[in-house]
C-alpha cells in the first residue's frame, strides 16, 4: 500500500500537526530540526492564525504591532521560528477558538475552528497529507496535551487525516490517496521529565520553576489517580539534545508568546542534555513494524 514502502533517508517526510503558531516550537521542534540534519523533510501545519492569543510576554504588553494586529504579528513570528528550525510550513486557514475562561465557561464564538464539523476541518489537512505524503504524523492525545479547544480540535483532525487520506472513498476532491504509515501523540508535557529536570535543579541549588506540577503529580499518584498528563506511555524517545538551542530560539521567535525569563527557559541547554536529552511520544497505530522501545519515528521504514 502506497505509504508503507521502505524509504532512504532522503525520502523520509514528517508531518507536525498543531494547533497555534508557537504550538510547533515548544513541542518537538529539537527533534524536528535533528531530522532536518539527517536529510528528511518537514512540514509543520498550523491548524490556526492565533489570532485571538493573548500577549504573554510582559516586555510586550504595550507594543503597538500585539495591540493592533496579533493575527499579523502572529504571522511574521511563525516565518521567524520556521526560518530557525528550517522546517515547511502550511497554514490550515481557521480561526482561534481562543481559551475561554469563567464559570459557567462562554460560549466559543461563532465560526472557530473547534465549532466546525470534522469533515470540514479535516479536509485541509487530508488535501496536504495527499500532498506531502508522509510517512509519520505527530499530533497531541485526546485532551489536546491540555485542554485548550483548538488543541483537541487538532488532535481530532490530525487522526481523521492518518484514517482517510488513504482511503480512495472519502474526501474524494481532496487529491489522490496516500496512507500514512504511523501516527504519535506529542508527550512534551511528560510527567517523567519535568520530574527529572525539577529534582536536577533542586541538586543544584536552583529554584523550580515546576514544584506545583510535581505536587499535583504525587498528590494524584498517592490517590491512585492517573495524571491528566501522561495517559499514553512513552514508546518513543528521540535524542535530539545537540539541536535544544535551535528549539529555544524557535520560541524565543515567537516572542509575543513567549516569556523569555519564564519557565520554559528555567533550565539550561547544557544541564537538560544532561539530565533528559530527548524529546518524548506515543506510538499510537502503525502499519509497520517496529520493536518498541523506540529511538526513531521512521522505525521500520528506513
């Protein structure tokens, strides 16, 4: 079946599913730009513009450019952050859902991306997988890696496009078939990892940005809770720490987003190649075969 034969390394395509402009560099983007070195192709596909984020970074708050056209500014710091990485890039071309806040929540307003129906979500992204033909596809778990309504939204996509876009019976106006061969949930938010990089930084002297994260993990643990995070094993580890610097500057990119003196940069390139040099998924299907523990999302493939 088209999809599933063996490939070089010159014919290996990866394909990022997220939610937001910035979604791509917080999540992955050191493992990304390791495969971009290895000769492999790679394609991010932001599902939305941003456009309703709020300005998180406090150098930021007053600037003219976020207070005037985010959608915009938006745009310039994803071209910015792709530049670094060297990844492609496609727009999906819906609206931010933005994340609604209150009791009872508001209603989500009209004509977002999370408010439309699968099939039309999903058709962009059958059309661009038909296209881009690759081999893997990444997105985040069923609760969206955290429950923002785009990033589920993204999530539901991204599994309808690695279910149909090989089918020659659905979305039959969206190019000729292409099967993708396996497909992973993003695990940045790995209770394993932000355990190991808080106990480092506790070692070392160094306050933690993480203590109430690792609180409500034990606390649920005690309980005998499964985390909210971390519901899908890690299958698969890529060691990709020689390129954290690129993922930093990915986020720094994205600057209206990002805090530079925030918890994402809490901890140094050198003590997380130390301490946890990789970045971590979920094999959830594949129409290959591969041993698991991975070190590799084209395992089976090469």
């Amino acid at each position: 079946m088209a999809g599933q034969e063996m490939m070089d390394d010159g014919g290996l395509r990866l394909l990022a599913v997220h939610a937001h402009p910035d979604d791509e560099s917080s999540k992955g983007a050191a493992t990304m730009a390791s495969y971009l070195s290895q000769g492999a192709r790679v394609m991010v596909a932001s599902c939305t513009g941003g456009e309703r984020g709020d300005v998180q970074n406090p150098a930021l708050e007053s600037d003219p450019h976020a207070l005037r056209d985010m959608a915009g500014l938006r745009r310039q710091e994803m071209a910015k952050a792709a530049s670094i990485i060297g990844i492609e890039h496609r727009w999906l071309g819906f609206v931010d859902s933005g994340l609604p806040e209150g009791d009872p929540l508001p209603p989500l307003p009209e004509g977002c991306f999370a408010l439309q129906p699968l099939e039309r979500a999903a058709a962009p992204l059958v059309r661009l997988v038909r296209e881009f033909k690759p081999q893997v596809i990444i997105s985040y778990d069923e609760n969206g890696g955290y429950p923002h309504p785009d990033h589920i939204m993204a999530h539901r996509v991204a599994v309808e496009a690695f279910q149909a876009a090989g089918d020659p019976e659905r979305y039959t106006d969206a190019g000729e078939p292409w099967q993708p061969s396996k497909l992973y949930y993003d695990l940045a938010f790995n209770p394993g990892r932000f355990r190991a990089l808080h106990f480092a930084l506790e070692e070392a002297g160094i306050k933690s940005p993480y203590s109430e994260w690792i609180a409500s993990w034990l606390e649920s643990d005690a309980e005998g809770h499964q985390p909210p995070r971390g519901r899908h094993p890690v299958t698969t580890q890529i060691d990709c720490g020689n390129f954290f610097e690129v993922r930093e500057d990915a986020l720094r990119a994205h600057a209206s987003q990002v805090d530079p003196k925030g918890f994402f940069f809490a901890v140094s390139t050198d003590l997380q190649r130390k301490v946890w040099p990789w970045e971590d998924y979920s094999l959830i299907e594949s129409r290959v075969q591969s041993e698991l523990p991975e070190h590799d999302l084209f395992a089976g493939l090469r």
